[in-house]
C-alpha cells in the first residue's frame, strides 16, 4: 500500500512537472518576443518614424506577433489545464481518474495545435486579417480602442473573450476548491490531503500572477467596446522613442 502511494505521488509530481513545464516553455516564447522588441527598439531609436510603415509591415513584425499571441494563448490554456487537473483532484478525487502522462501529453499536444493555428491564422493571406500584428509598433493585436479595423472582431474573441472565460473558470475553481480543503481540513490529517493543499498553493501563485496581468487588459477592451475613447498613453503600444525634430 506504501509503494502503491509513492508511485501515485511520483506520477503525480511528474504530470504536475510536465504542464508547468510546457507553462514555462510559454512564457519564454513571450522572452523572446520582447528581445525582439528590445533589439528593434535599440537599431531604430531615435530614426523609428523613418522606419515605422516598414517595421510593421515586415516579415519580421508579423513574426513576433505570432510568438506574443502563441505564448499569451499557450500560457493561459495551459493554466486552465493545470487548474482542471488540480479541481478534479481535489472537488471529485473518486470520481474521476487522475491525470495520467498520456493524458496530459495528449492534451497539451491539442492544446499546442490549437494555439499554433489561433496565432498563426492571421498570418495567412486574407484580406480580413490585413496586417493584423502590423497595426502597433510593437506587433500587437490586442483590441483596446473604440476603432473598428479589420480583424477586430477576432482579437477580441481571442484575447477578451477566451482569456475571460478561462480566468473566470480559474478563478471559480479555486474559490471551489480553497472552499472544500478548508471545510475538509479538520476532518483528513493525511499527507495526501496536505501535499495536495501544498500544491495548490503554489500552482494557485503561478495562476495569480498571469490573472493579474490580463484581467487590466480585458477590462479595458470591455471599456472600449463600450465606445470609450481610451487616452492614448493607454491604447497604444509605444516602446520607440520617436524623434520629432
């Protein structure tokens, strides 16, 4: 019965170890973007407004907008996978089988292909998507203005309303699930229960952080859905120091 509970944590551990490493491996493609950004903002500083119809327009633009919308969207669905693990664990731990290896590969190899094809869509030569990552100096879709260019309806789908559903089941999840461990807590002192309560600590830190981060941006394209003007210190993306002599 000891070796049976060990192997269960040590599949456990590893399921757990893969989607935060697939979580991870999200997250740099976004480092990379912002190198890209960065050495781009360092070559054209100062000259940029010479620049900026090419810039945006370039193979190289379209490029980093794919990798920001990949590693935003990746990131996200992986989250939403990680807290569905953790919710069946925890809410129906009888109920449902655990999240086994070839689950999760399986999975996230959807999850993968999903993102690739939402990311890389724009990309394609149709005249809806015209130069949908080229609309910033930073090669962002991100729908925060009133304005209603081509393309918007699915930056907004995208990035407003499937990020908002994700966040709002995150969030609900572990309301549930904080909810159940603490009513649960006096009555089941195993370490099971405890290693479990861990985790869901810690992953619920990695969730918080990405929570933050896009919860400003959906509210603000809610607002400007809503006809709202934004200041442009807010709607628009500007890391290039423009010269205006």
């Amino acid at each position: 019965m000891v070796l049976f509970c060990r192997t269960q944590n040590r599949l456990r551990n590893s399921v757990n170890s893969f989607l935060i490493a697939n979580l991870a491996f999200g997250d740099m493609l976004m480092g990379i973007y912002l190198l890209l950004i960065g050495i781009i903002d360092y070559r054209y500083r100062g000259v940029y407004f010479i620049h900026d119809s090419d810039w945006r327009r370039s193979s190289l633009c379209q490029f980093a907008g794919f990798l920001s919308t990949l590693s935003s969207e990746l990131s996200v669905f992986t989250l939403t996978i990680i807290t569905l693990d953790r919710f069946l664990r925890i809410i129906f731990p009888l109920k449902f089988k655990r999240f086994r290896m070839t689950n999760a590969r399986i999975v996230m190899l959807i999850t993968w292909l999903a993102t690739v094809v939402i990311a890389g869509l724009p990309l394609l030569e149709i005249e809806y998507f015209h130069n949908f990552y080229g609309r910033s100096g930073v090669c962002l879709s991100l729908h925060i203005t009133h304005q209603r260019p081509t393309g918007w309806e699915y930056s907004v789908f995208v990035f407003l309303v499937l990020n908002f559903i994700s966040f709002f089941f995150i969030a609900v999840a572990y309301v549930w699930m904080f909810v159940v461990a603490k009513r649960t807590r006096s009555a089941l002192k195993s370490a099971d229960i405890r290693l479990s309560s861990t985790m869901a600590k810690r992953i619920m830190l990695i969730v918080m952080t990405d929570f933050w981060c896009w919860m400003p941006i959906i509210a603000l394209g809610v607002v400007s859905l809503n006809g709202v003007e934004l200041p442009p210190q807010v709607r628009k993306f500007r890391i290039f120091k423009r010269n205006e002599t």
